[in-house]
C-alpha cells in the first residue's frame, strides 16, 4: 500500500477529560484519541482540522486563524502530540470563553457550507495521487465537523484513480465518570473509483455576496475577480472535460483536458478573496468576526475538476486534437478499467476501429469504415463513447492510427460529452 494519512476533526479541547482509550488489545490513557491511532496507525502524514472559532484575538482574519492555530498547537504540546498539518476551517456560532478569569464573547457569521467547501480545498491540495490508506479520526469535532469532513474526505478519494481504502474511527460517546471508551472502526473498505461532480453553472459562481453593497459587488466582479473571467470563458470545455469523465468518453477527455495553470490561478484568487472579504473587530471583551462572502456552489466542482486533471496528468494525460487509438486504450486500462460497464464499451468501440479503419492517407470520415448512413445523433455519441460516426475523422501514419473530431460538429460534442450531469436546480 502506499502513503498512510490520519485526519482527525478537533473542537474546543479546553474541557476534555482523561480517559482511557481502547484499540483491539492496545489503550492509551489521555485527554484525546489521536495518540493512539498514531501509534497503532503509524501515518506517514497526520492533518488536525480545527476551527477559526478557537481563536481569542486578532486585527485581521490572519491574525484570527494564526491564535486558533497557535491554541491548538499548545494543545498537541500539553498532549503529547504532533502533526504535519493543521487546517483551520471556518467556523459559525456564538460562544463564551473564559481566558485567565475573564469572559470573553466570540462571534463568528458566515455560511456553515464553507467549512466543507474549505476543507475540500484544503485537502485536495495535500492529497497524493498515489495508492493511499486514509485512517479519518471522527471522535472530535463539534456538530457539524464530522459530517462533513467525512463527505469531503468520501468526494475526493472517490477521484483518485489509485486504490484507497478508507477506515473511519469513533469513540464510545463520554459521560462524566466514564474512565473507559472503545475507539470503533465505523468503517474500513476500499473505495471504488466513482467521481461525483455537479455541472459548473454559467455563471460559475465562485463566491457569494453575503454583506456587500452594490458598489462592491461592482468592484468585486468587475475589477477582482480577473483569473475567474479567464476560467468562465471555458465553461463549456470545463463541462465537456467534466463529461467525458462521467460518461466514459477518452477522445473528449484529451481534447477539453483543462489547462491546470488557469485552474490553479483561479482557486488561489478565490481564496484570496474569500479571506481578504472577512472582517473582523476585536476589542477587549469581545472578538467578531464576519464573513463578507461565502464560498459559492460551483467552488467545490472546481476543486474536484482539478484534481481529476492533476490525477490525469500523472497518468500521461495531456490536452490534444489528434490522439492515437493506442492512447484512448491506455487511458482506458489507467482509468475507465475501473468502471466495468464504461470499460466494456469503450474497448468495444476501439477494437471496431482497429479493426476495420483501413488505409487512409488524408483525414476521412470515420462513418466511411463502419459502413454508417445516418447523421450525427448525439445518443450515438453517448452509446459508441464519444465516437460518433459522423462526429470523429481518422488516418492511418504507419500503423498507427489517429482520431479527432470534426470541425465542424465541436460545438455539439461539447454539448453532448456535457449531457447527464447533475446540474445545480435538478
């Protein structure tokens, strides 16, 4: 197998008790669970997701995640532990803290939803493509950190075309005077290769105004967000590419493979952003902080396409019109090999036109080999994966044969590699 990663959630540790954890015949006496995982475990990379909520000072939402990160640190230290990693997410809620006798309010607005979409983004960035065991620590984490740590966790590994397996922990729920818990594996299996992606809208909307006015909005859209305006151009080539991953179609994969440049400018810009629109007024008994934006629907797709690309990449994969049929079989052992009905179709598909493309010096139709009469109909496309008689041309250099679509049909073979996605209002 390869590299072995721990994640685990952490809430506020300040009323943690001790106790002792329990492991098949393994226990560890102390305050959390993640010491023992790590010794039976032995990861080669441990990531704490914490909360911004921690924090009790801050001019700026910098410093506000700097002191969460900090408090949490000293916890590891008081623990005993240590990690490679710690993500501080956004948090939401109302909260009373007691620092060296004194009350302390804090104060944090925003959208729940962006913890998610912020994680997602997080992890996405740290994750290698590369068979991977993630062993995912739920006993911590208030109410909704474990929920959706796990569905960010889940939509990521579903997209690596490795083989993952997952193990997901939980501890017997703590009462006062309990002296004794059971870490439970809640689960342990090996994720098959299945990404989820949501249509990106037209729009591509990247963040969402909560608290601005018109004027800003202006500024933020008209002046800002510039990498954005360079991404949304490509919003149909981004849905084919998204496409021709879902349903199967490996010549539609190499001619709207996205540039990853673009994409990582445009996440990083909208990150920026994101934290650049927080506002936070810290005074002596009170710290708030308000999230101007929020993190928008279409964000988490985009971190999702990018990582299918960075994924791809590693497998060959580059963006080109004129493919050669042994490269559409390689990507379909590497990749579709995976899903046995995608699979079986493609390989059908391809041993067709290995079979009967004979020798053509010049571009031809492809429909002049199979012997087809009709006209581009698009559920062909989808049921001879993306290798529509009419849609694709081929010629033979040598023995090798080459593919790529029509000119003039590019249009609807955006559109059709595009059809079936789940879109954002279905």
């Amino acid at each position: 197998m390869g590299e072995r990663i721990c994640i685990a959630t952490w809430g506020n540790p300040q009323n943690w008790e001790d106790v002792n954890y329990v492991l098949d015949e393994d226990s560890d006496y102390g305050k959390t669970s993640l010491k023992l995982l790590q010794r039976k475990i032995e990861p080669d990379m441990t990531v704490l997701i914490g909360l911004d909520t921690l924090a009790r000072r801050g001019s700026s939402y910098e410093e506000v995640r700097e002191s969460a990160e900090g408090i949490y640190r000293n916890y590891l230290e008081k623990f005993g532990l240590t990690v490679d990693k710690i993500i501080i997410a956004p948090g939401v809620g109302e909260f009373k803290e007691k620092v060296d006798g004194i009350d302390i309010n804090k104060i944090f607005i925003g959208e729940m939803s962006d913890f998610y979409s912020y994680i997602l983004h997080e992890l996405e960035e740290i994750l290698p493509i590369e068979d991977l065991e993630i062993h995912l620590d739920l006993t911590h984490g208030i109410n909704f950190m474990p929920v959706l740590t796990y569905r960010a966790v889940m939509e990521l590994v579903e997209i690596i075309p490795k083989k993952v397996k997952l193990f997901v922990y939980n501890s017997d729920p703590f009462s006062k005077g309990v002296g004794r818990l059971r870490i439970n594996r809640v689960e342990s299996s090996e994720i098959p290769w299945r990404p989820s992606f949501i249509k990106l809208s037209n729009s591509m909307e990247l963040l969402r105004p909560i608290d601005l006015n018109e004027s800003e909005k202006e500024k933020l859209f008209k002046s800002e967000l510039k990498e954005y305006k360079e991404a949304k151009k490509g919003i149909k080539e981004l849905n084919a590419f998204i496409g021709s991953i879902a349903n199967g179609l490996p010549l539609a994969l190499f001619t709207f493979y996205p540039e990853i440049e673009l994409l990582d400018r445009c996440i990083e810009e909208t990150m920026k952003i994101y934290n650049d629109y927080v506002e936070v007024n810290d005074e002596k008994m009170e710290i708030r902080v308000k999230r101007r934006l929020s993190l928008g629907r279409d964000f988490p797709s985009l971190i999702k396409l990018r990582l299918i690309a960075r994924a791809l990449r590693e497998l060959g994969v580059e963006k080109k019109s004129e493919v050669e049929l042994a490269e559409l079989n390689e990507l379909r052992e590497k990749l579709f090999q995976r899903n046995e009905r995608m699979n079986a179709m493609i390989s059908y598909d391809l041993n067709e036109i290995e079979e009967k493309v004979g020798q053509a010096a010049d571009w031809r139709k492809l429909k002049e080999f199979l012997g087809y009469k009709g006209n581009y109909d698009h559920r062909n496309f989808l049921a001879h994966s993306g290798l529509e008689r009419n849609a694709v041309e081929v010629k033979r250099e040598n023995d090798k044969i080459l593919l790529k679509y029509c000119e003039d049909l590019i249009k609807r073979v955006k559109e059709d590699s595009a059809r079936g996605l789940l879109s954002w209002g279905q």
